[in-house]
C-alpha cells in the first residue's frame, strides 16, 4: 500500500488550482490552505496506506454460537473517484459464524480502511463484504451501505435530500430461506 510521499507536489497542485481560478495563493487566508489540503488529502487516502491484515491483527476469535453478528450503523466519510466529492453515511454488517468470529472493533476498522480511498459505494460495500467473509469464512455475510453524496447534492442533479442504498452479500446459498431472512431483518430500523 502507499502512503503519500512528504513532497511538495501536491500543496503546489493546491496553489495551482488557485492560480486556475484567479485566486491569490498568497492572500492570508489562503497562505497555509496548501499545507492544510496536503494533511486532509493524507488523512481522507490513509486507506491506501493501510491493509486489512494489519486492522484485524490478531482480532479473530474461535466461534463460541452460530447466531447472527450484526454491527449497525458504522459511519464512514469517503470521496467520491469521479469528482474527489465527499460522500458519507453508514455501513451495517451481518454475518452468521462457522468457526471464527472477528473482534467487534474490527468491522469498523475495515470499513475505514476502504472508505480512506477513492471510491464508489457500489464497490465500498462489496469489498467490505468480501474482506470479512475472506477473513472469518462465515456461513453468509450480508452488508448494506447508506450514503448521501456531495457529487448529486451540490452540483450535477442538486437533488439534497438523496440517500443511496447498496447492499452485497456471500454464501446465502449456505442458508435456509428462514435464516436468509432473519439475516436481512438485521438491517431494518
């Protein structure tokens, strides 16, 4: 994974985009700006710098029930790969154990890990899903993802009140039709 290298490339990008626009990068209020964007744009990508092994660590335990694990509502931040406009919202995952659970903590972590990258929620969801049916080979993972976007909201459609909604799961082959809906149950308010 890479982490964003301490040049000055992209505080000048910064300056440049207000040369762009007719801004001063030297006017007082816009003098620290590049240094500024330089540390949100290395927070808002650390994802790219992190991997899901070292979020989990040691953070799998041996299964003690079968129920359902369900965590809700984890709010994540994320941009937006075809504008770099923030989208936000809430995943939620549900998972039936066979013989391994993740530490609770760990599904959040995941989540930022993959939101702290350029992303679609359409693949956000389906990497989250993914990464924790790869780690723990639960019976069947479900997640669902709750996003408003920046990109319909304040330019293109301008549509405020917005919300999107996708949803990926694996193994529901595994489950009977009782279970599969016990586990969707899980995502209703």
């Amino acid at each position: 994974m890479k982490e964003l290298s301490n040049s000055p490339s992209i505080p000048n990008l910064a300056r440049g985009i207000f040369l762009e626009i007719g801004e001063n990068p030297t006017r007082e209020g816009l003098l620290r700006t590049p240094e500024r964007f330089y540390k949100a744009i290395q927070y808002l990508m650390s994802g790219y710098a992190e991997s899901i092994q070292s979020v989990v660590g040691e953070g799998i335990f041996e299964s003690e029930s079968s129920g359902i694990v369900c965590v809700k509502d984890i709010e994540f931040y994320s941009l937006c790969e075809h504008h770099m406009l923030p989208f936000w919202g809430k995943a939620s995952i549900a998972y039936l154990p066979q013989n391994k659970i993740l530490g609770l903590s760990k599904f959040a972590r995941i989540v930022d890990v993959y939101s702290k990258r350029l992303q679609v929620q359409e693949r956000l969801t389906k990497e989250i899903a993914e990464s924790i049916y790869n780690f723990v080979n639960p019976r069947s993972v479900a997640v669902v993802v709750e996003a408003q976007h920046l990109c319909m909201m304040m330019r293109g459609v301008e549509k405020q009140s917005s919300k999107t909604r996708t949803e990926f799961s694996l193994g529901l082959e595994n489950l009977s039709e009782a279970e599969k809906a016990r586990l969707w149950k899980q995502f209703e308010n």
